[in-house]
C-alpha cells in the first residue's frame, strides 16, 4: 500500500514539517554537488556508523569529518537517492502535519529529534559491529507513524494499492495502514540479510515503538496541562 494523502485536517500551518522537508532536500541537493557523493564518502562520513559509533572501528582521516556520536543527527537528514528521498517526504507530508498540530511546534521538534535517536539506536544495537552507514529519515518518521497510529487509528488515508493494470485506489482507516506498514518491517528484516545494505528495518522498527511510547507520554502531559487551566471569571 502506498499512501497518497490523508483526511484528517489540521488547525494550524505545520512549519517544523515543511522546515524539515525543505532541509532534507537542501541537503539531497549539497549531496548532489559533492565530488564525495559519487565515492561514496559522503554517506561514511554523515551517515551512523554502528561499530565508528561504539569506537571498535576508526574512520580514514579524509573520512572523519564530525565525530561520530553527530552521526546520529547528521544521518536523519542524509538520503542515498531520488526514490529514498521521495518515498520518506511523501510519508512525512502526510502524516507529520497532524502530529505537529497535536504537540506544538517545539514539542513535535523534539520529539521527531528523539524518534530518530530510538530508531538509530535501534540499528546500532541490532549488529553493533556493522560497517555500513545508516542514512535517511525513515526511522524518525516510523516514530510520526506510531504516534499517528495512537492519536489518528480512524483517520482515512488514500492509498494506491498496485497489481499491475488492477492497480486500486481506496480509502482505509489509518489504523490498517500504518498496523500494516509496522508488520511488513518485521518481515521485511526477517527475509533480508543486511550484511551486504539495504534497508535499516531495525530503525524503522525501533522509531515507530520510540513515536508510540512518547506520544502516550505526550499525550498524558497535555491532557494534564488542559486540565490545570484556570478559567476566568466572567462577572468581574
């Protein structure tokens, strides 16, 4: 299933998502024009690298270029292509406005922030003595989808679901959408060896359970806030 838009309206511009989606693309774009990006390099010296990060493995000096725990942010926003750049932006415009709208601008920064953090942290501990950079935002926003998943289950989504010339498109609750999405990871890494790249599976695993984790915990802080409100006294 492929997600073309949802119908769940939001009360206000969403700003922190189009400012990352545009950072992710000025990035894409500086990736373009350096000379380490055809090599390679590029993605060893911004992309996460698990056995760089726990120090039993050192970088080449062309190569180290931040240290190796800025990785973990610097790898958020680094893509490996056209079709990876496109799929994550396209998940992120659907699905990161409503979650923005819910928190707040500060607290959705931060709590995108720490999705990507689980999500890396979750590849890393999966094989800590890996050598393949980990690049892109798809963990961060498998931490937008298990919060959409917990605030949104009822939301339609419209997705395009392809069999060739049968190819359909259909609305379906958001509930069976991202529930399927979270399921297809799990098989996904079990059928595919990582040894030689791929797909992080680990991270998208990791930032969809790290997004459902803090939004119930941001959820609760803002139901409490609403609740400590003090109203005003209308006959002063």
């Amino acid at each position: 299933m492929i997600p073309l838009k949802d119908d769940n309206p939001t009360s206000s511009k969403p700003i922190i998502t189009y400012c990352l989606i545009i950072i992710c693309i000025f990035v894409f774009l500086i990736e373009l024009t350096s000379p380490s990006y055809r090599t390679g390099e590029f993605f060893y010296s911004y992309g996460l690298i698990p056995s760089v990060l726990l120090g039993k493995l050192k970088l080449a000096s062309s190569m180290y270029v931040i240290p190796a725990y800025l990785t973990i942010i610097t790898s958020m926003f680094v893509h490996g292509g056209f079709m990876h750049l496109i799929g994550n932006m396209l998940y992120m415009w659907i699905f990161a406005d409503n979650i923005e709208d819910s928190l707040g601008k500060v607290k959705f920064l931060i709590f995108y922030i720490l999705c990507g953090i689980g999500a890396a942290m979750a590849q890393v501990f999966t094989d800590t003595n890996s050598q393949i950079p980990m690049v892109g935002a798809s963990g961060a926003i498998g931490g937008v989808l298990g919060a959409y998943l917990v605030n949104y289950p009822k939301a339609k989504i419209l997705v395009l679901i392809p069999f060739g010339f049968f190819s359909q498109i259909i609305k379906i609750k958001a509930l069976y959408v991202l529930f399927f999405w979270f399921i297809l990871q799990f098989i996904n890494s079990a059928l595919t060896n990582s040894n030689g790249g791929g797909v992080a599976y680990a991270a998208h695993i990791g930032g969809f359970i790290s997004g459902v984790i803090l939004i119930l915990f941001l959820n609760k802080k803002n139901k409490n806030k609403s609740k400590n409100k003090t109203i005003k006294n209308p006959w002063k």
